[in-house]
C-alpha cells in the first residue's frame, strides 16, 4: 500500500468511527458524504497541498462507497457478472464463460464491511436474523447477499452488471442467439400484439431476450414494466417503470409484483411487460390477457415450452385456490399466444432452441412447435393451430 493509500484507509476507518459516534448521539451530519470526507481530510491533513487534498478527498469517498478490490471488476466491461463465495474467492463470468480471479478480501469482516457500503445506502441490510437479501445498486445492478449461518464459507455476493446498451434483437441475431428470420418473425408477432412468454433455465438469457423483444412493440404505445429489481431498458420514450418493494426490517411495507400488475391495470397500459412470473401475478397477467390488455411479455423459468405453460398453469393455480383446474386452463389457453425457449450452451453462448404457439388442446392448452434447433440446424413452420395466425393475419405480417 502506498502511503496515500495508507492515509486514505485510516480516514475511511475514522469516518466510520464518526459517523457511528453520530448515530449514537441522534445527530446525523446532514452533509453529504463528499462534504464530510473533504472536513475530514482538512482537519487530518491541513498540510498537504489543496490539490493532493482533493485527490486524497476522492479516494476516501471511493473507499467509503465502493466494494474494495471488486472496483475494477466492476469497471471492466467485459465483466457481466461478479461472484464472490466467502472473502479468498472470487468468480466472474466474461462472454458467457466463468472464470476465478486471483483477487480476495483482507478477512471476512472486510467482505462484510463492502457488502454493509454497498446495502447501507439503499435502505438494506443483512443480519443474522435475515442473512438474504436483494437490492439494485444506483447504475441498475442486481445485488444478492447470503451471509452465514446460511452460506457456510463466509459471506456470499452476487452482482449481475447493469449493460448501459441492452442487446437489441439485431445484437442477438449478431452473437448467433437466433437466426435472422425467426428474430423478424418473432418481431411481428410482438408488434401484431402477441402474448408472449419467454422461457428457459437460470441465466440462460430471458430478461436479455424479453428486452430485445420489447424493442418491438411501436412507438407511440404506453408501456408498463414491472420487476423486482429493475432490469429492463426500453428504447421508447413512453416508459412507466415499477419496482416490487420487499418488507422491511419490521416485516412492513411489502409491495409484490401482484399488486403492481393490478395497480398496472389502472394506468391506462398498452402493454405491461413483467420481468418474471414466478408467484400469485400468473393469475392476475393471465386475466389481464383474456379481458382486453393484449401483448404482454413476461419470462417464466421452466425447461420447455411446454413445461412454461404448465408453470403459469400451477402459479394461477396457487394464486386462485379454489378456482376449478379447467378454468384456468382454459385461462391459459385464451391468453397467451407464444413461448420461446431459450438455454445457455457449455460454452457459455445463449440460443433459442426452440418457438411454439399456445393451442387450445383438449383440457387445456397445449404447444404446437414453430421452430427448433436440431443438431445446429433450424426446422420451421407457420403458425396454424392457435390464434397466433389470425392474429398476423390481421396486421398482414408474413407469417
Ligand atoms: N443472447 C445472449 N448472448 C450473450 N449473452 C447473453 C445473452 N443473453 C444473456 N446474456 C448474458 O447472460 C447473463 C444473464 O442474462 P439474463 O439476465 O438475460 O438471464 P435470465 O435468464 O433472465 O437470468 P435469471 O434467471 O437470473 O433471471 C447476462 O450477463 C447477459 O448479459
Ligand atoms: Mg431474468
């Protein structure tokens, strides 16, 4: 450590120090951090230089804010993501591939020091008494922390980079997720007002596709996306983003993706796009669908196309206890129209591997594939059984 290095340290741990003697005595400093940090450095070290004060100012705040040895990580566009399992072991994935780094933290309460930087000033933190949390960071980064007793090698933190430029459907096209003519088929579909479901495993690039999608639906419309930590990034300008709300320390506060899909109903949407079903919302979305808001997107996570419907199909289930199985099966088969699956290869890279259209089905609804990937090569058809066709039909998109 060079002693600039060194001098900023020990500002950063006396800082702390005050700002824990402040909330000890009921005083908050009510300046802002840079402010405190620049009354630190000119009392600590009134002799240095105005401009060496300033830089020493902006190491101190980059100490007090930042996640230590992860900067870097952090700054690397090719890093899509961050993991760290406990403070010796940090992982990262670049172009689809995961790789361990050589970097660590000092001790554990130094990797609990970063992930309390981290959490503090988004309202959150993590305790024994609740060792998970989700939280988005001011750049749009998703943050989960796991800390022991539940992770049994030290603290866990998780970070999947915001990308600044969302990849287009010309992007996914580029980087072989799928071929150029089922991107503009699927982009017609989209634009003729399909309800779409995008399905696939964990990171096998839903949110990725359900953002390249949306990037169909015309200008001029009124959008609604709904997520529980803000991921999407629309191109169109009339965008109304909302954010599910977890309970806070007291177990008050909870707002839940339900309760924004409902809210979302009385916004005058002409789309909502919700970033995952993964509760009580399948029920409400499926409504939603058959009562006159068509072309919604959402992801779901399932290991087929039809292993999606039959997902949404439990969710509403669970959701309308009660409701007979057969109407909302019937539910499902009225509203959505398509799903695309979608997994991530050994080697890292995301394709679709398959497209169905949603048909009524004996009891239900069923999956009429369109498209698939056979041993790297594309198999297709037109849609025929579903809704789907008439659909285009009626927007006059080749289908
Ligand atoms: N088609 C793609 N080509 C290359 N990289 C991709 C592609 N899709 C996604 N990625 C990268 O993979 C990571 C995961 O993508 P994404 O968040 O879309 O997956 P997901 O299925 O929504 O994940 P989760 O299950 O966690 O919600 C991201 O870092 C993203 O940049
Ligand atoms: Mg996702």
């Amino acid at each position: 450590m060079d002693p600039l290095e060194q001098l900023a340290e020990a500002l950063r741990r006396r800082l702390i120090e005050r700002a824990r003697d402040g909330a000890a005595a009921g005083a908050g400093s009510g300046g802002s951090l840079v402010d405190d940090v620049r009354e630190l450095v000119d009392s600590e070290a009134p002799a240095l230089p105005v401009d060496e004060r300033e830089a020493l100012t902006a190491r101190v705040v980059r100490l007090a804010t930042g996640l230590g040895p992860l900067e870097p990580l952090l700054a690397d566009p090719a890093v899509d993501e961050v993991m760290v399992n406990g403070p010796g072991d940090v992982y990262v994935e670049r172009s689809g591939r995961i790789e361990r780094t050589g970097l660590s933290f000092g001790a554990e309460a130094e990797l609990m020091h970063s992930i309390e930087r981290v959490l503090a000033p988004l309202g959150r933190r993590v305790d024994e008494a609740s060792p998970l949390c989700d939280a988005r960071l001011p750049d749009g980064s998703r943050v989960n922390v796991v800390i022991p007793p539940l992770a049994l090698d030290g603290p866990c933190l998780t970070i999947r980079k915001f990308r600044t430029m969302g990849f287009s459907l010309d992007d996914l096209v580029g980087n072989g997720t799928l071929p150029r003519g089922l991107a503009d088929f699927l982009a017609s579909c989209v634009a003729a007002r399909a309800a779409v479901l995008v399905s696939g495993g964990t990171g096998s690039g839903k949110t990725t596709t359900l953002g390249a999608l949306s990037g169909a639906i015309p200008d001029g419309e009124r959008i609604v996306t709904i997520e529980d930590a803000a991921e999407l990034r629309l191109r169109q300008r009339h965008v109304v983003r909302l954010e599910s709300r977890p309970a806070n320390v007291e177990g008050r506060g909870e707002v839940t993706i339900r309760q924004l899909v409902r809210n979302a109903l009385r916004m005058r949407p002409d789309r909502i796009v919700v970033g995952e079903v993964r509760g009580a919302e399948a029920l409400d979305m499926l409504m939603a669908l058959n009562t006159g808001h068509e072309g919604s997107l959402t992801t779901v996570h399932a290991n087929s196309p039809e292993d999606a419907l039959r997902r949404v199909e439990t969710l509403a289930l669970m959701a309308g206890l009660g409701l007979p199985h057969r109407a909302v099966r019937e539910q499902v088969a009225g509203a959505l129209d398509l799903v695309i699956h979608q997994a991530r290869a050994a080697d890292g890279s995301r394709r679709v591997e398959s497209v169905a259209e949603v048909v009524r089905a004996p009891g239900g609804a069923g999956t009429r594939e369109l498209y698939r990937l056979r041993r790297g090569r594309p198999l297709w058809r037109p849609p025929g059984g579903g809704e789907l066709a008439a659909r285009l039909e009626l927007v006059g998109a080749a289908a």
